[in-house]
C-alpha cells in the first residue's frame, strides 16, 4: 500500500497562467496600464491641441471635479469586484449634503460636528443596503435601486426645492485651498490620498481583500474557503455609504450649497469610471489603480471638451460610447485571445477557464 | 468572457482603446480651438440650462449683438438647472480667459466664489434674468422693475374693461415675496390713477395648473359682476384663460396679467385674451451682451450712473447696485405673438 501521489497523467509540469509570464509583461500589459496609458495620451494630446487646456487653472479645477468620483469609487470598486453594485451612493451624497446644510443653518452646529453626523448617517444608509443584500439576501441592483429613491426622496423631503447656500466662509475656503499655493494640488486631494492607501492595502494586501475577489468570482466558493460573505458585503456598502457622504460634505462645502438634489445622476458616473478603469461587471477581476485612471480619464476628457466649447451631452456621448467600448474591446479580447489559445496550447486550459467563467458568471 | 487574456491581449487593447478614444477626441477637433487672452470681445452665455426655449430666445439676441459688435459668442450650459451643474462651465470660462461671462444664476449665493475666482482670472461677470449678490458680479441686467410690471398690469386690465368695474387677482402662493410687491404696487396704482376700478379680492392658485384653474372657477361665480382677472404669474393665467376659454364669461370678463407667448398663444388666438404682459428675452440678451462689451472695452465699470450704447436699443445708464433696467414690460398682443417662440 503505497500513499497515493498526485501526479498529472501527462507527467507535465503544472503550469499557472497567471505565472506563466516575466512580471514586467504581467505588470505592464494589463488593462489598468492601457487606461493610464489613454490617460497620459489623451492629457498630452489635449496639451497640444486644445486651447487654454495648459492654463494654470485646468488641473486645480480638473482635481476639484472629479474628487467625488475618485473618493466614492475607491468603495465601489471593492462593491463591484464582488459582483455587486450599489446605486445609491449619489443620493447618499445628497441626502449628506442636506444634513449638513441643515445642522449648520437650523441646527447652530459647527461643520465638523455636522459633517461627522453626516458620514455616520451615509454609514448608516450603506449598512442598510448592505444588510438587506447580504442577510436579507436580495439582490444588490433592486435593493439599491429602491434606496436610490428613498434616500434621495428623503433628501428632497427634507429640503424641498430651497437651498441652504450660507456657509463659514473658513470651511467653504478649505475645500478649495490648494495644498502649495500656487501648485494644482487641492486639499481635497489629502483625505483621498489617505482614503486610496486604505483601501489599496484593504484590497490588495489583506486577507479581507482576496475574500472580496473570491467573493466575485464565486461566491459559495467563498464561503467554503472560508471568507464570511454575509460580513464582507455589508462592510463594503457601509463603506460605501460612509465614503458617499464624506463626499457629499466635501460637495456641500465646494459648491457652497446644500440642496436635495445635489449630484444627481452621479453614481452612474462613478460607475462609468470603475468599469472604464478595467473592473468587471461580474465581478472578480479589477484593481484600484485602473480605477483611479478611469476617473481621471473621464476628467481630462470632459475637461477638455469643456473648453472646447461642447456641451454636456455630447460630453456624456463621448464617455458613453468609450465605456461601452471598453466593455466590447474586454469581450471581443476575450475570445480572441481564447482562440489564439486553443490554436497555440490545445483547448485543454481554455476549456477549463471557460467552464469556470460560465459557472461564476451565472452565480454572479 | 469575463477572463479575458491579459498576457497576450494587453497589447492589442492597449492600442485598440488608446485609438478609440483619440478618435473620439479627436472629432471635436473639427471645432476649431477658440481663441483666447482678456481683452478680446469673446462673450459666453450661460443660461440656467440649455434646451429651455427661454434661453434659448434671450441668448439668440445675446448672439445678434456679439455678431453686431464683431465679438465672438459662445452660448455653453448644464442640461439640468442646478448652481452645482453651473460651476465647471464658469471654471471653464476662467480657464478661457474669456472677455466676459453672462450668466443666469441657479443660485444667488452658491455660484459665487466660482464667479469671484473667474473675476480674478480678468472675466467680467454680467448677470441676468436671475441675480446673484451684488459683490459676486459687475452688472445685472433686470428684466423689469416691480414698478414697471404692476403699471403695465394695471394699464392693461384699465384698458381692457374701459377704466371702470370689478376686478380679482389670481396669484401664486400667499407668501411669493415678488408676487405680494407687485400686488401691492398695483394696489397704489389703482387707488392713485384709476378709482373707478375696484379690486374685490385676491385668490392664490399656489402657482398650480389645477387649483388655479379651480380658483378663477370660483372668482366668477362669487362675483357675477366681475370685469377682469390680473394674474401676474404664468401658471395662473394660462389656467385662468384655459377655464374662460371654455366659459360662458370668454370674452366677457377679461384677463391679463404675465404670460409667455407658448403657453399663451392659443387663447390670444381664439379671443380669451387680448393681451398680456412679460419682458423681451430676446432684448433682454442682446442688452445684457451690450453690457459685457461695454466692461471689456473699459467704458464702464458697473458704478452708478456709467452709461453705455446698447446697439438699436440705444443708450442705458447703470443704476443702484450695478443693475441695469431693459425698461417697461413687453405688451404681447395678436399682432406680434406669432414673433416669439418661448
């Protein structure tokens, strides 16, 4: 009786795909590089071609833009790498920034205190999605969908349609001040910085992490391994919601105005710009540097265009057609490369992969 | 597909993606980059929102006087009317260096500091159809004063009934702040030039189709003698004229008040109504362009009593807190109703 040995019946080496290249090629050719690579084209092309784009003011007012999308993306990524979404990040922004116009003018509280109310009711409002999605197991889009409106009807409810627009002037200079004087670094830029180191190390280098992608690409899977899906998911929308109205603080403060419909539509932004930056839909696969780069494309793009005269809606056409893009060019690659592969390896390993893609794409 | 090959496909999406988007960018290329530097007559419009067919009038007569002037206009704006929407495009504005920035502000307050800093950067900051503080621009131009609007009604409902009789006001909510001041000068007007005419009450449509509606149903049979029915708000006296164009009273009880020509025209058309009143959005936009240039150039600096030369509607001297009055209230009519679309 000899202990059985594993032993592959071809006497082949086991090989990884994922190893199976020098890490500069696996670190370089990646969907995140192409991103930061159209970034880094699209900034120097709009140098070059688009006027007034090299002005001083372009970065400084391209960072204040797009700083609620980098802060509730950062959230969103994780949400969606596990195959959720959450919808209702821009009505939490709103519902904040009514909070805070609320406390400071009718309340007498002083904007810290009432910006601290703020993230705590966000956080709240994120541990309800997150708890009816990951105990009460209904699917992330109806939950979400359904609190996009509730929220945001309570934001309007509490406000209707006036607006609080009578800040400290110290708080509302804040928001603007620039880190260097003279240089294009808002402050807003720190508590981001801060924020991306977390959720870098959450993400990609932590226990919770590798949790949150089993999770995406297999959800029972998960569970069997060993990560507590039920607990990761309801962090991530608290998350999710806390982070939505830091943003909606910083929103209230930039614009000097707390209204209930502040930041409409953005959560479809937000998203945009995760799926841009190379995070999958189904889940499973993204990282946070191609998300941040998402962002900053979809910045520079309507920075650019913004200066050259074109409205919003063609804005938004041209960041659609490129979203919807990014997705086909994912697929089309997909299975291009799937055939290069069965021609060059066999079908063996493609074969496998495939299977597995199917099941976990169905759990998703 | 969600795994796709990044080892042997990152190349190609690189590519492919980089050229996509260059195409997509690229295509705007074809609208010529703009030229810039302060000084220069360059004038941007920035409504509330693009697509409203009010803009869309004021800021066609904004173009006529750039093209007039041989400035160059730009008409740019958010797609919902929110302060938040309208900040990139005056940052833009700032970015441009553009001569000046016309703006009709979605908040007095919020918008501000982005008009401030754009201020800084050379633009000058004309506001008008909505103020915003006094300190955040250098001119507003007012469409109409209190004043002008409540004699205009007034003149126009004398003129309707043959200066005697009963009249009624439909107006919005009890508390509108504008809508309680133009009562109020109407009031005077009536007690001072027209004592013939009696005002018999005051209704409240809360500037709702349905209760205003329900509201001028209930002046006319509370008041069987009523002449007239003065509504100074649009909602109303499109409600007001869609009950009496279906009423035994069409063309008997007459209405006026402020009105704008869409909502208006067909009851102008069938004889509900005569005539009513609202500014020129057209002449308020070619004014308002008037006055940017007339900063750029340095011919005024927004001080009381500076005057400058507004193409055909010839001269206008700055008042109190920099604004500018276009005049009286436009009298709409079914000669030239036909002219606007707004």
């Amino acid at each position: 009786m000899s202990t059985p040995v594993l032993t592959r019946p071809d006497g082949q080496a086991r090989t990884y795909d994922a190893y199976a290249q020098p890490w500069w090629k696996r670190t370089l050719l990646t969907r995140e590089m192409a991103i930061i690579a159209l970034v880094v084209a699209v900034y120097a092309w709009s140098m070059g071609n688009v006027a007034n784009f090299d002005s001083p003011l372009t970065l400084y007012y391209l960072f204040l833009d797009v700083a609620p999308l980098l802060l509730i993306a950062l959230p969103m990524t994780l949400i969606i790498i596990t195959g959720e979404i959450d919808l209702s990040v821009a009505s939490v922004v709103g519902l904040s920034s009514v909070l805070v116009g609320v406390l400071v003018q009718d309340g007498g509280l002083s904007v810290p205190v009432a910006a601290l109310i703020a993230i705590a009711v966000g956080a709240v409002c994120g541990a309800f999605n997150g708890f009816l999605v990951a105990y009460v197991g209904l699917p992330s889009l109806a939950v979400t969908i359904g609190t996009l409106a509730l929220y945001r009807g309570i934001a309007v409810g509490i406000l209707g349609t006036t607006a609080k627009t009578d800040f400290p002037e110290k708080w509302t200079d804040l928001s603007k001040e620039r880190i260097i004087e003279g240089q294009p670094y808002p402050m807003i830029l720190i508590p981001f910085l801060v924020l991306l180191l977390g959720f870098v190390l959450l993400l990609h280098f932590s226990p919770f992490g590798r949790g949150v992608y089993d999770i995406g690409l297999n959800d029972e899977a998960a569970q069997f391994a060993g990560v507590d899906v039920a607990r990761t998911k309801l962090w991530l929308f608290l998350l999710a919601g806390a982070v939505s109205a830091l943003a909606g603080v910083y929103f209230t403060l930039r614009f000097g105005s707390a209204r209930g419909d502040n930041a409409n539509g953005m959560e479809l932004q937000v998203i945009a710009a995760v799926l841009l930056g190379g995070v999958s839909i189904f889940g499973g696969r993204g990282a946070l540097h191609g998300v941040v780069a998402g962002v900053l494309l979809i910045g520079v793009i309507s920075s650019a265009m913004r200066l050259e005269g074109q409205t919003v809606n063609v804005i938004n056409i041209v960041i659609g057609v490129l979203l919807v893009l990014s997705v086909i060019s994912t697929n089309l690659l997909g299975w291009v490369s799937g055939q290069v592969r069965s021609r060059t390896r066999g079908s063996r390993p493609s074969t496998s992969r495939a299977q597995s893609g199917t099941s976990s794409t169905t759990e998703g | 597909m969600k795994f796709i090959n990044r080892r042997t496909a990152a190349l190609t999406a690189l590519a492919l993606t980089a050229s996509l988007a260059l195409t997509a960018c690229g295509s705007d290329d074809e609208s010529g980059s703009n030229g810039n530097g302060g000084g220069d007559a360059s004038v941007t419009f920035l409504p509330k929102n693009l697509g409203n067919p009010y803009f869309d009038t004021s800021d066609a007569g904004g173009k006529k006087a750039v093209e007039e002037f041989g400035g160059k206009f730009e008409e740019v704006g958010p797609d919902t009317a929110t302060p938040d929407a309208q900040v990139p495009f005056i940052n833009t504005a700032a970015q441009q260096g553009v001569g000046a920035l016309v703006v009709s502000a979605n908040d007095p307050k919020a918008i501000c500091d982005a008009l401030n800093e754009a201020s800084d950067a050379g633009v000058k900051i004309v506001t008008f159809d909505s103020d915003t503080e006094a300190d955040c621009r250098d001119i507003y131009v007012n469409q109409a004063s209190s004043e002008g609007i409540a004699k205009a009604q007034v003149d126009l409902i004398a003129e309707q009934i043959g200066d005697s009789g009963e009249i009624a006001i439909l107006s919005a909510a009890a508390n509108a702040t504008n809508q309680n001041a133009w009562i109020e000068l109407m009031e005077k007007e009536l007690a001072a030039n027209h004592p013939n005419i009696k005002l018999v009450d005051t209704v409240y449509g809360d500037d709702d189709d349905q209760t205003s509606f329900d509201k001028t149903a209930a002046l006319l049979q509370s008041h069987p003698n009523l002449k007239g029915i003065v509504s100074p708000t649009t909602v109303g006296i499109a409600a007001a004229a869609r009950y009496l164009s279906t009423s035994k009273s069409k063309g008997k009880v007459a209405l006026t008040g402020l009105g704008t020509p869409n909502q208006m025209r067909e009851y102008v058309e069938n004889g509900t109504v005569t005539a009513f009143a609202l500014w020129n959005p057209e002449d308020l936009g070619y004014l308002a362009a008037f006055a940017a240039k007339a900063l750029i150039d340095g011919d005024i600096e927004g001080k009381k009593g500076d005057t400058f030369e507004a193409g055909e509607l010839g001269e206008y001297t700055v008042g109190d807190n920099g604004e500018v009055l276009l005049g009286d209230p436009f009298v709409f009519n079914a000669d030239n109703i036909g002219d606007f679309d707004f």
